[in-house]
C-alpha cells in the first residue's frame, strides 16, 4: 500500500485576460483538474500578493475578487470568483510558517488578485472548493521561498493543493512591445529561449542549489526576470513537495514570443506503508 498525496504546481498565470483568451495556456487550465483528484481547500502563493517583512495568510471568509489590472476588456472587470475562503487553515498555515521561523499572519480584507482567481476560474470554475492566499515578498530571494514551501510540505498529504501563481519568464517591457503589433503568436527570441531551457534542464534534474542560485547561473536570468517576484511562486511550489519529491513538465508555451506559460508539477515522494 502507498501514501498518496496532492502534488505542487507551479502556474504561469500570464495576462489577466488569460480567463476568456483562445490560448493553449488557458486550454490547460481549463483541464488540468481533471487529471487531479478534487482538493478539499487550495493554497495560491501569488506574485500579486507582495508582502515585504513576512508572511500574510489570506483568513477572509468571503473574499472579494480584485481587478488588480487596466485596460482590459469590459467582461473582465465584470468577472467573479466567489470560492469561500478557509479561515481556520489560514489561521493553521501561519501558525506553521511561525513554528519553521517566519514572520508570519493570517489576515482579513484580502481578497483573490488575479494571480489566484484567473487560474482557478478556468481550472475550478464552479468556485466551491475554499481558498487561501499566501504572500511573497519581492525583497527575499528563491531560499527563503523555498522554505516557506518546505512549510507547507504537510498539506498535500490532507488533500489540499498548493500552487505558485506566477510567469516562468516576466519582462513586460519586452512584451508590450510586441503586444502592440497586435498578435500573441510570434517567435521566441533567443534570450527567453536560453533562459527557459537552463531552468527547464534544472528543473527536470531536481538540481536546487542551481535553481536558487538562478540569478547567477541562469543565461539572461536579469532580462527575463527584471525583478523576480514572478519567479519566487514557483520555488513555493518546489518545496511544498517536499524531501524526496520530483518534477515534470505539464505544459510549455509562449505569449508574444516572450512571456513564457511554462507550467511545473512537483510529485511528493511515495512512501510505503506496512501491509494491514
């Protein structure tokens, strides 16, 4: 007999109006709960959700949906996501984020930004199950991120997801230059290229100590990360799988040649039990 549990995901989230695009990000998040067994709560750690100086944990029983965002289609803005919150798991995540050291709290008033409802509109679209949102914080690197995942490791085994919401690649300055041209379909220049492939290898191999020292290590790791809070959700969900665990590739596309919607799952390691 095994012990099974929930893996980690890692999310590129893109652009909000990922929730009513034709792309073949969306067409995979319109499935990937069908290749999952239903969760009893989830867990976002989004780059929208920057805390600096610890850890917030979403405790909000109803929260509200944020149209964190501008210059979108009207039916965006018009879009809800009512999934209850979870306040006593939030008020459990933190009290388990300040036993590993964190400095950290559940809060109320915090509602979904889009890293968190634009996803699961599309993964979970009936709203049911509960949610809880989980901050980053844009001054620490991929460590510190790491093990706050490693403190959440426990959840997946109670039946509850983990994701990091974020952008595998996140120069924005390169992609409105594109977006003005006026198509999501265009080649992938070859820094976005280099950069995608060193941490797709990395990933595939389980090498952390490269993979939190990407900044240094990866080829254009700067260009394609200007700032990193779009990257940190994803070693969130590495260490969320916790010791023993591994990776692969679930999906892999690019918006305006730049944005990468590379998407990661992190199996937790399977471990045998004694015969009844």
């Amino acid at each position: 007999m095994t012990n099974t549990a929930f893996p980690a995901l890692f999310i590129s989230h893109g652009s909000p109006d990922t929730a009513i695009a034709d792309t073949q990000a969306a067409a995979w998040l319109k499935q990937m709960a069908a290749d999952l067994p239903r969760p009893r709560a989830i867990v976002v750690a989004s780059a929208h959700f920057e805390v600096s100086g610890g850890v917030a944990v979403s405790a909000d029983p109803h929260p509200e949906t944020i149209h964190d965002f501008g210059g979108f289609a009207p039916e965006l803005y018009a879009m809800q996501y009512p999934a209850p919150g979870a306040p006593d798991l939030a008020r459990r995540i933190a009290d388990d984020l300040q036993a590993a050291g964190f400095a950290a709290r559940a809060i109320d008033k915090r509602g979904f930004d889009h890293g968190v409802w634009v996803p699961l509109k599309l993964a979970y679209p009936d709203a049911e199950i509960p949610v809880v949102s989980v901050s980053v914080d844009p001054n620490k690197g991929p460590d510190y991120h790491f093990r706050l995942g490693q403190a959440l490791a426990g959840l997946g085994a109670e039946g509850v997801l983990v994701i990091g919401s974020g952008s595998f690649t996140h120069n924005l300055g390169e992609a409105f230059k594109r977006l003005r041209v006026g198509t999501r379909v265009a080649d992938v220049p070859e820094w976005v290229e280099s950069f995608t492939g060193w941490m797709n290898a990395r990933l595939a191999a389980n090498d952390v100590e490269a993979l939190l020292d990407y900044r240094s290590e990866a080829p254009f790791a700067a260009k394609n990360h200007p700032t990193d809070e779009h990257l940190l959700p994803l070693y969130v969900a590495m260490g969320a799988a916790g010791e023993g665990g591994h990776a692969h590739l679930v999906h892999d596309s690019a918006e305006f040649g730049v944005l990468a919607m590379t998407m990661w799952q992190f199996d937790p390691a399977v471990v045998a039990q004694p015969a009844a």
